[in-house]
C-alpha cells in the first residue's frame, strides 16, 4: 500500500494525540529563579525527577521515564563531551537542547516507524544574577522555546497557562532588574502553589473552554483551598515533593542541592 | 531509539566523539626537553591529608615560570599531586575531572574511590607510549578522604599506572628522591604523621621542602612564591591560608 503525504500528516496527528494523552498524567514541573538560585520543583512517585546535566544545567520533566532517561542521558552525554573538548564555560543550556536533543526528539516524532517520545522538558542554566538565568521548555516534538525568570512544563496548553499566570502575577510589576531577586522561600511557596494549580487545571481539563473563557474575561480560574488541599493530600499520599536548587553561588563543584522533606514540610498546606 | 550506551564511561564517549587523550606524534626523544623537576607532597596528620608542592616549572635547566600549580582537584575529596611532564599531568587531571563527573552524572551515583584509583591507572598505561616516544611521563600522588571508610587516604602511582597505598606519606618529583629519607627519620623518631596536628605536619612539610629545594634546582624553596598548599578533611578540600604559609616561610626562613 502506498504511503502518501495524507497518511504521513495522519500519523503526526495520531502521534501528538497518542503522546498528548499520556502526559495529561504527568506531574507538572516548575522552574523559577530566585536570589540564590534557580529552583526547579515536582512530584514523583519513586523515581527521580530532577537531574544535573552539567555544572550550571539542571533537567526535569514529565513523561515516560524511560523516554526522560533518554533525554538525559543524551544531554548529560554531550555536555561532557563539549565540556572537557572546549571548556566548561562552553557548555549552555542553549547548546545542549538545541543542538544535541532537540533535532533526535524532531527525527523521532516525525519518523512514521516509530513511536514518539513521551516527554516534555524542562532545562535550566543558572547564571551569575538572576536576570541571567535561562529556561528552556521542551516538547515532545522537538520544539523548544526561551524563557526568563521562570518556566513551567505541564501535560496540557491550559495548566501550563494557569501556571504561568500564578508565577507570573504574584510578581509585582517591577522592574525586570529585581523581579526575580525573590528569597528561596517565597519562591518556594510560589512554585508550590504554581504546581498545585497545575495539577488543578490538568483534572479541570474538561471544562477547558469554559474556564478558559472566565480567564479570558479577567475572572479568575483558581481551585478553592478546599481544592488545593485535597490536591496535595492526594499527592502527598502517593509521592512526594520534589525540589532543588541549582545554586548561584556555590563553592562546591555540585550547584544542584536536593532539597530535604523538612525543608519543604513547612511550605506545604 | 538507537544510541550508544557508556555506562558512564567518558573515555568511550570521547572516542565516538573522535578525540583521544594521548595522541602519540612522531618525534624522536632528542626535540623534546625530558621530564619536568619538582617536588610534591602529601602527608597524613590527624584530621586528614596536607598536600604540598612548590611552584616552579622547568624546562631543560631553564625556571619555565614560578607559579604552577601541581595539586589538582579531582573532585570534592580527591586530590591530585603531580609530577613530571606538567603538560600530559594537567591534561590527564581534566580528563579524569570529566570523567568521574561524567560518571556520577549519568549513573547518578558516585564513583567509588576504587574505580576514581582505576580509572588514574589506565590515564597512565594510556600515556605510555608517548612517554616512550619521549614526551615525558608523569608520577601522580593522589590524595582522598575515603568516605565509606572515613579517613584520609595516599596513593602513589609509577609511570606504568600500578598504584600503591601509602601509609604515611607519599613523595614524587626530582626533590622528593632527595627527602625520601627524612621522612622515615620523622615517622621513626617522632611517631606517625597520622596522629600530629596540622600545624606540625605543614611545618615538617615546608621544611622539608625548602631543604629538597637547596639539593634539586629543578624544586623552588620558601624563598620566592609561597608554595601550595591543600588538604583534605571529612568537610572535603581546603586551601591552607596564605597567611598561615607566610608565617612560617618567615620562621624557618629565619631558622636555617
């Protein structure tokens, strides 16, 4: 039978259906920067879900874990590589998402003959200040996009919307200089509660347009705190929060520093 | 999909990536100056391990430059101390940098001490042919705080990479020949350098040093640039501060 430009467009669409419909499942990640670093925060079950990728890069993401294994290891792979051949000042998250995953995850998707990886990622570059830090989002598709101060990867368009809201309005609007000269702990909260709508969203998912209408129109789609407390205790039940900081200025050769379960108590509801 | 696996190896994935840590050019022994002189060091006392070297590069008889620096970290508490050609060492320190953090990267778990004292042997066996053809080997001293066992470790290495624990101290460089014996002097007479404090074993350090400078021409004393000094503790690697060294350059100084 042959093969046809219609059948290949099919398959694109069934691909991004078939891998759109297992992230929806996904714990939702958030990336934020903050005065002493840049924090990166999740869920998990039992598996690890944020990683170092280099001196100043650290990944996470949602997805098949197999499939964010892949990417990592492909990241971790050629930053060393570049790392000890050039010098480690050489190595950016722009370099390492753009030309060592990005292009395998594009030949992956679009390669009818196999099966698309599950994923969306979430990069990070910490720098010198925090106006210097760098965010980078990954589809599964290939697809990446730059972003400042603070990024989030979510299995849905809407969740990744709400989310983005929340980091981004409980930020006085203030010059860009200090936006994000935000203490850890109240990026801490922030990133909790971005995550806790997140996950709100994602099971809000079937009133999409509605919600999507009353955001549009300036009311607010929020989860009660009824609803957010339920969230986490639900999660809480299952998994455990997952945080770290790639820190600014570490004197240790290790940025990423995994946060501990007490630390993070305090700031759960 | 499809991709090479290396288990955390980065020497494996340096060679798909074609480059090669040693490479052999052809040349004859005569068009290159031979082995570089110093003297390095690194003794036990109780809290840890001190780490000290002078700074002078050579090449042939001439002083290359006075501020080298021959102890190299590894990684949090892991030290190297070399000796020798400074070119292929310092190139063999930032390969083995990557590697044990290429390894802990993407296995997500540390190199064990054992492996990080494998993986300098084969850095040597890998160098042997160009320290054949005449491009100068070099003798690593690698310092470690064993975190499984808890206490300070010493190796030293020949050219050939067999690798060898030292109980006390360990030396290596053209002065360190020359103080070999003064050290089991110190150990026979006055006890294991592993139950002295930190300011008696940097003393003994320095000194020794200074004398290993006055019969090696190729080892800068305590009269010029500072020499380098580092140690290893449970806490991980530390500079000894430049004011503790500049006190005590000025009272053996004033000693001899």
């Amino acid at each position: 039978m042959a093969y046809t430009p219609y059948d290949w467009q099919q398959t694109l669409r069934q691909k991004a259906d078939y891998v759109e419909d297992r992230l929806r499942a996904g714990s939702p990640v958030v990336g934020l920067s903050c005065e002493t670093g840049a924090l990166l925060l999740t869920t998990r079950r039992a598996q690890r879900k944020i990683f170092e990728i280099y001196d100043r890069l650290a990944f996470s993401g949602l997805g098949n874990p197999s499939d964010l294994e892949t990417v990592r290891q492909l990241a971790v792979d050629f930053a060393h590589a570049e790392g000890y051949q050039r010098s480690p000042d050489d190595v950016s998250i722009q370099r390492v998402v753009g030309l060592a995953i990005s292009p395998v995850l594009k030949r992956s998707f679009a390669d009818p003959f196999r099966t698309p990886l599950v994923l969306k990622g979430l990069f990070v570059q910490v720098g010198d200040r925090p106006e210097d830090d760098l965010f980078f989002t990954l589809n599964y598709d290939g697809e990446f996009m730059l972003h400042h101060h603070h990024a989030v990867a979510a299995g849905t368009e809407f969740a990744e919307q709400r989310m983005k809201h929340t980091l981004s309005e409980r930020t006085p609007k203030r010059k860009s200089k200090d936006a994000s000269s935000l203490p850890l702990e109240a990026a801490l909260q922030r990133a909790i509660d971005a995550w806790a709508i997140g996950s709100w969203a994602l099971q809000a998912g079937i009133l999409e347009p509605s919600q999507r209408g009353k955001a549009e129109s300036g009311v607010e789609a929020l989860p009660s705190q009824r609803e957010t407390q339920e969230i986490w205790s639900k999660e809480l039940e299952e998994g455990a929060v997952e945080a770290a900081l790639l820190e600014r200025d570490a004197k240790r050769e290790r940025r990423l520093r995994l946060m501990s379960d007490e630390e993070l108590a305090r700031f759960l509801p | 999909m499809e991709r090479q696996r290396f288990q955390g190896d980065f020497s494996r994935l340096l060679q798909q990536a074609g480059v090669s840590l040693f490479n052999v050019p052809a040349g004859s022994a005569e068009t290159l100056s031979a082995a570089h002189g110093t003297t390095v060091i690194a003794l036990k006392y109780d809290q840890g391990i001190l780490n000290v070297a002078d700074r002078r590069a050579t090449a042939a008889t001439g002083i290359l430059y006075d501020e080298a620096e021959k102890i190299l970290m590894l990684d949090e508490y892991t030290l190297i101390a070399i000796a020798g050609s400074y070119a292929p060492a310092a190139e063999a320190a930032r390969f083995l940098r990557h590697s044990f953090k290429y390894y802990a990267r993407s296995q997500l778990q540390d190199m064990s001490l054992e492996g990080k004292l494998a993986e300098v042997s084969r850095v040597l066996s890998q160098s042997v042919p160009s320290v054949l053809q005449g491009i100068g080997g070099f003798l690593p001293i690698v310092s470690a705080h064993d975190r499984a066992k808890n206490q300070g470790r010493i190796f030293f290495y020949d050219v050939l990479g067999a690798r060898f624990e030292s109980r006390e101290y360990g030396a290596a460089g053209s002065g360190a020949e020359k103080i070999r014996g003064a050290f089991e002097y110190i150990v026979r007479t006055r006890g294991p350098l592993h139950e002295m404090p930190l300011s008696d074993v940097l003393r003994e350090a320095l000194l020794l040093l200074d004398i290993a400078a006055s019969l090696d021409p190729a080892t800068a004393g305590l009269g010029g640039v500072l020499p380098l000094a580092k140690t290893i503790t449970s806490q991980g690697i530390a500079d000894v501060p430049e004011e503790t060294l500049r006190k005590l350059q000025r009272e053996l100084r004033s000693e001899s």
